[in-house]
C-alpha cells in the first residue's frame, strides 16, 4: 500500500525579522485612510516594550458587542513618534498617551491612529517624540463584535435540558488572536503583567487569569469584577469568561484550590477531571521541582471550541469531551484521552506558559514537551491506564506524516497568521515528544529530568529557543548516557532531527558478528531531487546470543557493528525508543517472520508491534513485498498482546477498507472471509460489558466493531439486540455498556427508524461522550439521503454544533457510501466553510475537512481533480491527502 500525501502549501511573503534600518528606498503601506502606515513589517518594532496592561473589557451577551479600556505601560528603547500594536476587527474610538512621570500626571496627549489591516496593525503617531529609557502610559478605548468563531473574545451557547438557550463569552487567543479582544503585542517574547477587571450582569460568574480580588457594584444589573495582578506572561495566554456556569472544587497538597468549571447541568461529569487535574498538578511541582507560581488552577469545559484544550495560565479551556467524564456514556479510551488532556495541558503550565518559545517557528518547545509529559505524568498518577502503550501510536502517527514529502522541520519558518496555525501539527506534537522520548533514553531519565529542570529554572518567566534546551540537557553534571559517551554534543545530535524534515531508513545487513548499516530519508513515493540528508542516530539493538540492549551512535551515512560473537538473528530499534524505520536485508526478515511464528515472546510486544509497523511503512514505500508482511502478521492468531492485535487489526482493516473503495467485490469478499475467519476466536472470545484494562476494553471496542461491519451474524445479532431493547425503552434506560455503545448505535442506525431514533437522542442528550457516538453511528448508515442530512445539520450550526463540522464530513468521508457526497459537499460549501464558520485555512479543523473529504482518493484522476479544485478556490496549495497505489 503506498500512501503518498499531495499537501496543498501556502505562497506566502517572507517578512524579515524586527531591528531597525533605514526608511530610504522603502515603500511603506497605505492606512485605510490612505495616509502612509509608518510600518512595513509582519513582526512588530522592537524599541517599544509593553511592562503591564490595565484592561477592562465589557462583553454585551444580549448585543454581541463587547467594549473596552485598555492603559498599557510601555518602555522606549529608541527614540519613536509612533506605537505600532497589533488590532483585529477592533474600533478604535481614543487614544492618549502620557508619560509616567508624577510631576506630570493627567497630562493626556490625543494620539492619531493608523490602522493597516492586512498586518492586522494599528499605529498611534504622537506629535511629540517618545523618549529612550523613559516609560508611557498608552490609553485606548475601543469597541467591537464579540467573534463568531473560535477565536478572540468569542460567543458561545448551550441548550438546558427543558430547551433554553444559554449564552456565554470565552476567549481562544493563541496564536495570534489576543489582537481581537485588545490592542497589544501580540508577539510571545513581549511579555508583561496584566489586571484585568470585566463587567458583567449579577446573574453571571467572570472567570479569569487570577483569582477575583473584589467586586464593585455598578447598577443597572450591573457589577465589576477586579482581578488579581498576574505574572509576567504572552498575550496568547490571557483569558477572560463571562458565564452561569458552576464548579466544584479541591485543593493540592501545596495549597493551589483547583475548580472544574461547567454547564450546571453537567456539573455531575466533573468529578473525574477535578481529581486528575489535582493529581497531575501535584505531580508536575515534584518532577519539575518547582511550585506552580498561581494560587488556583480552573479547568472551564467551552460548549463551543474549536481544538482539544488550551493552556491559558491559571485557566485552561476544554471542549467539553475533553474534560468531561460521564460514568454511564464515556468509554476507556475516553477516560485516558480526557486523562491525557489534562496531563498536556497543565504540563503547558510550566512548557509554554513559565517558559515560551521566543518565536512561533518553535512551537514545538511548548508541545513536543507537553505531549510528551503526558505520558511521563498519566504513567505516574494513574498507571492501570498503561499509557505508555499508546506512545507507540503517537510515534507512527508521527512517522507516517513525516514520511511524505511534503513534511517540514520540527523548527520552521513562520512569519504570518495562517502560517504560524500551520505549525500547530503533527510535527510540532508527535514528533516533538518522539524525539524527546529518544532523547531520554539516550541521556537516562535522571540526566533529562535534571537537564528540563534545569532549564525551566535558567529561562522562567522569560523566552527559550532550541539551542537553550540542548545547553541545559548537556550542562547536567555527571552527564554519560547509556551509550557510554562521556564527551558528546546534544546541540550537533538533536540538530539533525530538528532542522530536517523527515527521519531516517536503517538498513541492516548482518553475517555472523558483523552488521553493517546504512541510513537514507525514509520517504513514500517518487523520490524528489532533496538534499543530502543524514541523521546522529541513537541506535540500539539485541540479538539471538544477547537480550541486553546493544548502543550505537550512527554519525555517518554508513557503519559497521562489530559483535563478540556470531549471531543468527539482530533486531534494532528496541521497544521502539527511537524515530527512525528499519530494513533487513537479505535473509533479516525471513528470519523474524520465522521466530515470531516458532515464539512470538521473543520479542517484546512493543518490539512485536514495531516490527509489523516497519514492513507495511516499507510496503507503502516499495522496499518490501506486500506478501512478505502478510506473511509476518500469520502468527497474530497466537498474539496475546492487545497493543499488537490492534495495530495488526489496523493495517489488515486498512487493506480491506481500500479493496473495499475499489469495488474490486471478488478480492472483498475473500478478505472478509479471511479476517472473520482468522479472527473469530478472538472475537468470540469478547463480553459485551466494560471489565478489563483499558487494552481489554480498547480491543474489544476494536474488534466488535469490526464484526458488525464486516456483517459477522452472532455480531450483528447481539448489537441489534440491545439496540432495540434501548429503543423500547425510548433511550431511557441506557443499559448498554460504554465500550460497545458505538458499536451497538452503528448496527441501529441501519434502518430509518434507528436512524432517525438516534438523530432525536442526540438533539437531548447530556454527554458529549454519548454524542460522538451517536455522530458516528449516524455517519455509518447506507443511505445517501441521511448522509446529506447529516453533513447539512453540521453547517446549519444548530443541531450539531459548528465546532463538530469538521469530525461529522471526515466520518461520513470514511464510509464508502459517503465518500464521493462528503468530497461534492466540501467543494459545493467551500467559501462558506472559510467565511461562515471560520475555519482558518492554517487551522486543525480545516486539515480535518480536506484530510478527510480527500484521504480516500487513489488516483491521479483524483489527485489533478483535488488540485484544481483547491487551487481554484483559495490560489495557493497546501495540505490535501491524496493517495495513490
């Protein structure tokens, strides 16, 4: 199978980075009055410094009108007349500045404005030159439209169960949409203090960085709310939330009160998250070895958010299926995603928040780290989750993006908004915590936990880039690493894999005692004229004669490994600790086909479901034969692991799902017989209940699953069994165990009565968990006239919710009855879906939209035809998956 992704990429100007020179032969941008806009760069100048903002913000519910008063003190570092800030869909209405100087107190001076949209920029001209070294108080006030998207100071809602209509507003600013709610700095190295006061009707709660210091009482309904000072922090993490929402609370055992803030008649799915959050908490102050500096954590579930979470100091945001944990509705892998959620979040809290990336092309810093904390964290405080299972995953997520020509460096150029959403990806996140987590294993845990503290304490409360990680990873004393290297450079090491694009293909060859490795890109597809690339690789190994691990830094484009003795067999990369494929030449992987059929043991699981994934990567890749991997997955009927019957379930499923979307009917139906055949023990084996670990449980939610759809009768049966004594009860009494719900729903939704049944007990329901399901269930049927429905009560907004768009087109895109009606959809609603729901074209949501509607295709028919399309509609390409075999 060879998956080869056709991005489309954004023809962007490159701007280059602040520092002053000289005004001659520059041609500056016209203001939208047509004066000329003092300033022609992305970036922001960098003699201006903001030191605190004093905001008040006034958020109308029943206008969707916000206003707002701004006194930010700024430093001058060079003599200026004019203040550039960032300003998105905000009216200006004054502007002053004075200098703070007591003697001269009230002594307001009116700015003009400026403003030049296409760098969403407003520049404040004083008729006085601003002096070096002395401090200004710039005062703005101003008005706007609360957002009707996810971003900025935006209005959300949510329905009561007797049908009300509740409103609410939240704000989402990073990466760059703190600029939508105040004039500012929008930049991470321009860090300041902020106090925020909101004004608010008495019947509401407002939520913000810091805990509440007093309320004034206004009139008219009105109050406001004054909030403690916060620390020295960027733009993109501020937060303010007017709401009725209400909490439950604890505290740690530092003294930090922690609040899980919800829709009230939800409050019931908080407990879970309240627990977790108190319990990471407490856990992040003793690995990092410094106390979380605020004096209270509120974790707010948003009804209507556009990614997973955000990390706002003090108060981290959810969409709600990420914080909220329903007992009754929500399955396993819910409750370790929701668990994991909270980890990366409240990781963020000392990654991203005490110490930021200077500049967006390291995004990384702040989620590599905290994806990868997720796992160091959800391991600590909740081990029966067996997280570091799902590590294994992550990193084949990773690799199977970075695989594909159209990959980037972890550390890359990013100047504009929609460039810099583009860094928010699979790169930054996956592959990020992949290489930390082989890096850990290269320094030892002790020297890389050393190595982080170390860091955070070095740059707290200030700005980081990738070179002052690898300094603090290589300063920790006593630093050896497992490979026996004294003297070695993690900077000349970690370079390799953070500014390239893509990772490494090991090729072993091994006679006797000597293996010889070679390394290459590890690419899918036509080989394009790239570079010359090569990698500093971690390698580690064990062989027929040796269980304990063998270490081997790779520097060079080929090596050889001499042994002590003669061996017959070598595996590499072992438990997967590091990002690179291998290939065994010659008689390599006979041989391992032959060990795992004769004892599978022989091999960790983890190293058992490394080496399934390696051959299909090669498979895809042309450098192994499609039978030879079937071959090796023959002895998954003896597997007992449930890590490495799904992932050998996964690439099996995958090869009969593209049969399937070929309507080659002979070759599907063969391979129908072949999986429930080879299968069936094991799914016989299966309880309709929720008892097991959570890789018993993920399992059989997997392959329960799988019978139904490939129409497996003792399935089938037991599904519509429980469905329909669900439905005789009107939904009820839901008495269907979680993990199978989804299951059970899909074979419902087969006929119009099931069909329509669910659509209705969504419309009520109070668990998001329960509403995935049902979405999905929805998605599954056969009917052409549902699926249209479906994907059009996605864009009405009202029934599903905008935020659920994106998951609702890639779903029905899955189904083969759905695939051609999702693609005509996306290119029939195409503006809309950019202008009316504001799904950003560097935006998670987008990707999910074009990934989805797009990732079925096989043809380079399909390919010229995505292309066109696309490239018609928004004139430049990036980012659509085509695959073709």
């Amino acid at each position: 199978m060879l998956l080869l992704l056709y991005i489309l990429n954004f023809i962007g100007i490159s701007y280059s980075f602040n520092g002053e020179r000289s005004n001659e032969n520059r041609s500056f941008p016209r203001a939208t009055n047509g004066e000329q806009f003092p300033w022609d760069k992305l970036r922001l100048p960098d003699w201006i410094i903001p030191v605190h903002y004093d905001l008040l913000i006034h958020p109308n519910l029943s206008s969707s009108v916000f206003t707002g008063f701004l006194k930010t003190e700024v430093t001058v570092k060079l003599e200026t007349n004019f203040i550039v800030l960032h300003s998105k869909h905000l009216e200006i209405t004054r502007a002053f500045i004075e200098e703070k100087n007591p003697k001269l107190q009230g002594d307001l001076k009116q700015l003009k404005v400026l403003e030049y949209p296409t760098h969403e920029q407003v520049a404040f001209l004083s008729a006085e030159p601003l002096l070096v070294d002395k401090k200004y108080f710039l005062s703005v006030n101003y008005i706007a439209n609360l957002s009707d998207g996810f971003y900025g100071l935006y209005k959300s809602t949510y329905k009561t169960k007797d049908g009300q209509t509740r409103l609410l507003v939240s704000t989402h600013f990073e990466p760059t949409s703190a600029r939508m709610a105040f004039p500012c700095f929008d930049e991470p190295s321009f860090k300041a203090n902020y106090t925020i006061k909101i004004r608010r009707e008495e019947q509401h709660v407002a939520l913000s960085n810091m805990p509440k210091v007093k309320t004034i009482t206004l009139g008219n309904n009105l109050v406001e709310d004054h909030f403690a000072e916060t620390v020295k922090m960027s733009t993109y993490l501020v937060a303010f939330i007017v709401s009725d929402f209400q909490s439950i609370s604890g505290t740690t055992s530092s003294g930090i009160k922690v609040s899980v803030y919800v829709n009230p008649e939800k409050l019931n799915q908080a407990h879970y998250a309240l627990e977790a959050a108190i319990k990471i908490l407490e856990f992040y102050e003793q690995y990092f070895g410094i106390y979380y500096p605020l004096p209270k954590q509120d974790l707010v579930a948003v009804p209507d958010f556009q990614s997973g979470a955000m990390e706002n100091w003090g108060l981290t945001t959810y969409r709600e299926t990420s914080l909220l944990y329903d007992p009754e509705t929500s399955s396993a892998s819910e409750k370790l995603w929701i668990t994991m959620v909270i980890g990366h979040e409240l990781a963020h809290q000392w990654f991203g928040n005490l110490v930021t990336m200077e500049w967006w092309n390291d995004i990384w810093l702040n989620e590599g780290f905290a994806r990868y904390m997720e796992f160091i964290s959800v391991d600590a405080t909740y081990p029966e989750l067996q997280v570091n299972d799902y590590l294994l995953d992550t990193c084949f997520t990773a690799m199977g993006r970075d695989s594909m020509n159209s990959s980037r460096p972890i550390s890359s150029k990013a100047e504009n908004p929609t460039q810099i959403k583009e860094m928010f990806d699979t790169v930054s996140y996956d592959k990020g915590a992949c290489i930390l987590h082989m890096l850990r294993n290269f320094l030892t845990d002790e020297v890389f936990q050393n190595g982080i503290i170390h860091y955070l304490k070095k740059h707290s409360y200030r700005n980081a880039k990738n070179n002052d990680l690898w300094n603090s990873l290589a300063n920790v004393k006593g630093n050896q690493t497992l490979f026996g290297y004294e003297h070695f450079d993690v900077t000349e090491i970690m370079n390799t894999w953070t500014l390239q694009k893509g990772l490494p293909l090991i090729t072993v060859e091994q006679n006797e005692k000597r293996i010889k490795i070679k390394q290459e890109r590890f690419l899918k597809g036509i080989l394009p004229d790239d570079p010359f690339f090569l990698w500093q690789v971690p390698l580690t190994y064990i062989t027929s004669h040796s269980k304990s691990i063998g270490r081997h830094l790779m520097k060079n484009q080929s090596d050889t490994i001499e042994l002590e003795e003669d061996v017959n067999w070598v595996k590499l990369n072992v438990d997967m600790n590091g990002y690179y494929i291998v290939h065994y030449e010659g008689n390599g992987w006979n041989n391992i086909i032959k060990l795992l059929n004769q004892n599978h043991t022989i091999f960790s699981y983890k190293d058992r479901a490394n080496l399934i994934h390696n051959a299909f990567q090669l498979v895809s890749a042309g450098r192994l034969s499609l039978d030879r991997a079937l071959d090796l997955t023959r002895y998954l009927q003896h597997e007992t692991s449930n890590i490495v019957l799904l992932k050998g379930l996964g690439y099996l499923e995958g090869i009969y799902d593209m049969v399937e979307r070929r309507n080659i009917s002979d070759v599907t139906k063969s391979l129908k017989q072949y999986l429930l055949q080879y299968f069936k023990p094991v799914i016989d084996r299966q309880t309709w209940s929720d008892e097991g670990s959570v890789s018993d449980r993920m399992l059989r939610s997997k392959l329960l699953q799988m019978a139904c759809d490939l129409q497996y009768p003792p399935c089938l049966q037991k599904a519509n069994e429980l469905f329909g004594k669900w439905m005789g009860f009107g939904g009820k009494l839901n008495n269907i165990p979680s993990d199978v719900m989804k299951t059970v729903y899909s074979a419902g939704s087969k006929t119009a009565t099931g069909w329509n049944f669910l659509l209705e007990r969504y419309k009520v329901s109070m668990s998001g968990a329960e509403q995935i399901k049902i979405n999905s269930a929805l998605a599954s049927c056969k009917d052409d006239a549902n699926l249209a429905r479906l994907l059009e009560l996605g864009m009405e907004g009202n029934v599903i919710k905008t935020q659920d768009l994106p998951s609702v087109i890639y779903m029905v895109s899955m189904n083969p009855a759905g695939r051609l009606l999702a693609w005509n959809f996306v290119k029939k609603n195409w503006s809309k879906l950019l202008e009316k729901l504001v799904f950003s074209l560097g935006s998670f949501s987008m990707r999910t939209i074009i990934l989805g509607a797009t990732s079925h295709f096989s043809s380079k028919q399909e390919l010229e035809e995505v292309s066109l399309k696309l490239k018609d509609n928004v004139g430049y390409l990036h980012s659509c998956c085509i695959n073709y075999y």
